[in-house]
C-alpha cells in the first residue's frame, strides 16, 4: 500500500460543520506497522489531516479530522489494504478541526487491557446493533425474554458526563481494571443479558470476549459504541452527553459539541454549571481542583 491516490471527489460540507471527523477501528494482525508508519505519516501531512492513529500487532484505532474530500481519500487509501477494507467508520461534523495536531503511534494494544489472551480476530463476542438494543431497552428484555442490563466500560470521569439508564457502572479509573471487577461480580448477572458498551467499541469488544472467557454466558458488545447509537437512534435511554478524547470534550446524542470543557490544570471535566463557579479561571484552575496544592 503507497500513500498516494487520486483525489477523491468531495461529498461536500453538512449543514452541521465545515470539518468531518471520524473514528474507526479493527482488530487484525498488522505485522509490519514500523514499514506503514511514515506511509501513515505522509499521506495524513498532505491531506492536513490531525488527529491520532495507533498501529499495534493487534490491529488499528483512529481518531481523525479534516474536509471531507480529504477525509474520503484517506480512507480509499487505507481500504486499499485488505486487512482493512471492511473498517466501520463513525463519522460527526464540526465548524473546526477536532485535533490540533496529528500523530502516528506505534502500541503494543490498541486499548490497553494487559490480557494477553484476549484476540478479538480469532473471534469476537456477539454484538447488538443500535436499533436492536433501543428495542430490547423499550421492552426491558432481549428477544428470549431476559432482563437487559447495560454495563459502562469506561472511566469513572467519562460515565459522569454522560451514560446509558440504570447502567452498572463500578467507577473504575482505568481499564486495566476491569477484568478483576467484573470477574469479581459474575453471580450478579445470572439469568441476564449483559450488553457492555464504551465510545466507540473498542473497550466494550475486548470487555466482552473477557467476560465470555471466564464463563459469562449471555453478553454482548455494542456494535460501535455510544457514537455509532447516537448516529443511528439519538439519545433514546441516556442521560447525558458523550465525553471524547478531543477538544470538543463531550457531545449530544445529535452528535453536536456541548458546552463541558475539560480543565486544563486537572484535566477534570467541567459542565456549564460548574464553569459559573468563582473557581473556574480557564486554563487556570476549576472546582475540582481549586486551592488544592500542585
């Protein structure tokens, strides 16, 4: 695969924003990601792309921003490759750039979980689209009959901005945590269906194949994420926003920025509300960390 092209042909602008913005992943074996690195590289730097794309031995995840013409061409490009010519793409829309800078990272994962057994290409745990799940929350129970329950993948800060009802959510800081925890609640789920979720899929795939390792029977993936059921039924029961990994912080279930910022001093994230307080000073300091010694 070269990183030239022909220009794609620009689909045009959404009313919603001058920029697309993507996110994408693929678990797959990618053996030579030290050869497609600065092929990575080049072809971002004259599409004047930004964002982050991580090569790992276990596949790709990407978080990517620029016109749309540009963006089409990038993925013609990469779809070019085999391995990744079937990668789902979630796709919103903003008046700027929602990097300001990009960068290609060579990883050992894609997410790290530290379960080494864990090869979500030899097999993936069965997933449920956005439709189906709205309907089986509508009803309260899957297709056979059993009580649904959602279970946040994520990081303590990033459930707080926003997450599905009644969600299982054990507030974890990170996600090398989640195997012991959910190993550590197993008998809570019997009888039920677990559906586990994140952003964009990538935590929720490999949290689901763990829980089918070590003896979950009925659990699935959301197939894309929040994202991708935000882009496909809206804001259908959750609460919240979407917090994401870039300077739009959070977004609605129309996949719209929101007003939460993160604190540049912290990092901790920051509503309108609390953006009110005296102890808010933008790039200074906020409510969660104002007073508190460095």
């Amino acid at each position: 695969m070269q990183a030239t092209t022909a220009l794609a042909s620009s689909t045009g602008s959404p009313d919603t924003g001058r920029y697309v913005n993507i996110a994408a992943y693929k678990f797959i074996t990618f053996d030579n990601t030290e050869e497609m690195r600065p092929q990575f590289q080049a072809l971002c730097q004259e599409l004047n792309l930004k964002g982050t794309i991580l090569l790992t031995l276990e596949g790709i995840n990407m978080f990517l921003s620029g016109l749309p013409a540009d963006i089409e061409q990038y993925l013609t490009w990469l779809r070019a490759d085999a391995r990744f010519a079937d990668i789902e793409v979630k796709y919103s829309y903003s008046n700027e750039q929602s990097h300001k800078r990009m960068l290609v990272k060579i990883k050992k994962e894609i997410i790290t979980m530290r379960m080494p057994l864990i090869k979500p290409e030899l097999g993936r745990a069965p997933s449920v689209d956005a439709a189906t799940l709205k309907r089986w929350l509508d009803q309260g129970v899957d297709d056979n009959g059993k009580p649904v329950v959602m279970v946040d993948t994520r990081n303590d800060f990033e459930v707080d901005v926003g997450t599905f009802d009644n969600t299982v959510d054990y507030r974890i800081a990170k996600f090398t945590e989640f195997p012991e925890v959910i190993a550590a609640h197993k008998d809570d789920f019997a009888g039920k269906t677990v559906v586990t979720f994140c952003t964009g899929g990538i935590r929720c795939e490999k949290a689901a194949i763990h829980m089918q390792n070590i003896g979950y029977d009925n659990v699935y993936q959301l197939e894309g994420g929040i994202l991708k059921y935000f882009e496909e039924v809206g804001g259908a029961h959750y609460t919240g926003d979407c917090f994401v990994f870039d300077y739009r912080t959070a977004l609605n279930p129309k996949l719209e920025p929101t007003e939460t910022v993160q604190c540049f001093a912290c990092r901790a994230v920051v509503t309108p509300r609390q953006q009110l307080s005296p102890d808010y000073v933008y790039g200074v300091s906020c409510p969660h960390c104002a007073g508190k010694a460095a």
